[in-house]
C-alpha cells in the first residue's frame, strides 16, 4: 500500500511539473508573438515613414526581400539599396490587417493583409493597392526577432511613375 501510494504521488508530481513546462512554453511563445507583432509594427511605420534604413534594420545581416514585380534582394545592402530606389519613387502608407504570427522555437512566420496607397513622387499616378505579406522570422543570437525572408505580392500591377 505505501509503495502504491509513492507511485500515485510521484506520477501526480510528474504531471504538475508537465503542466508548468506547458504553461511556461506557452507564455514564451505568446512573448515571441509579441514581439513579432511589434517588430511588424515597426515595419508598417518604417514603409510609410519611407525610412529604408529603419525598414532594413528589421532584416537578419542575410534577409530576403522578394518583392512584386522585381527580383529578389539578399543580404542588408541589397534591401537598403533597392528601398532607397522604391522611396525614391513612391511615398507609401500602408494599413496591416488580417495579421496571423505562429512562432515555434527559432523560427516564426507571419501573414498579413494590407491596404496600401502609393504615389508617384515624379508626377505618376496614386493606386491603391493590396497587398499580401508572408515573412519568415529567425531568432537572432541575442534573443530579438529578424526578418529572414519576405514575400511580398499584390492585387494589380504597380502604379505608373513619370520620367
């Protein structure tokens, strides 16, 4: 009977140690989403705000950026450079909706939908647009999330822009 009642306490103390490591595990994955979701933020001010260093500094040192109708960019110069062109060429805002994050371990993706008014800073045409975004996130060596790769596509073809 004493040797029954040993097991019994041990398995019921095995299950409450499983139940606090699943409790803790969700906790850190709902700080992770939190803190995707405020880099995505930063993201959506760093577009609108035509920032490209601030947009580039969301990227890991060998992110991808594929976006709509160009070739993919690798690596932080290449992002940079190809946002300083874009800015160049369009003044964006851009309103995220639909935001879904799933974060497991070091890696994490999140999609969203978002509204997007582009103009034409030489004179083109301003469209708006929607836009869909799937971005996959690494967890960086210090804890922080970084964009790794970014898919970007849209409802129509990009506006326009006059010579």
């Amino acid at each position: 009977m004493k040797h029954h009642h040993l097991t019994t306490t041990l398995i019921l103390l095995a299950l409450l140690l499983a139940q606090c490591s699943v409790a803790a595990a969700a906790a850190a994955n709902a700080d992770d989403v939190a803190a995707i979701r405020t880099l995505l933020g930063q993201h959506s001010a760093a577009l609108t705000a035509g920032d490209p260093a601030g947009l580039t500094a969301l990227f890991a040192d060998n992110g991808v950026m594929m976006p709509p109708q160009r070739g993919a960019m690798t690596g932080k110069e290449s992002i940079r450079w190809g946002l300083k062109i874009a800015f160049g060429l369009f003044a964006a805002k851009i309103n995220s909706e639909n935001v879904q994050v799933e974060a497991a371990g070091d890696l994490a993706y999140a999609r969203r939908t978002s509204t997007m008014t582009l103009t034409a800073k030489t004179g083109g045409e301003q469209m708006e647009l929607v836009a869909n975004w799937l971005d996959i996130l690494k967890r960086q060596p210090d804890g922080s999330w970084k964009i790794y790769l970014e898919i970007v596509n849209s409802d129509r073809p990009l506006p326009a822009v006059s010579e």
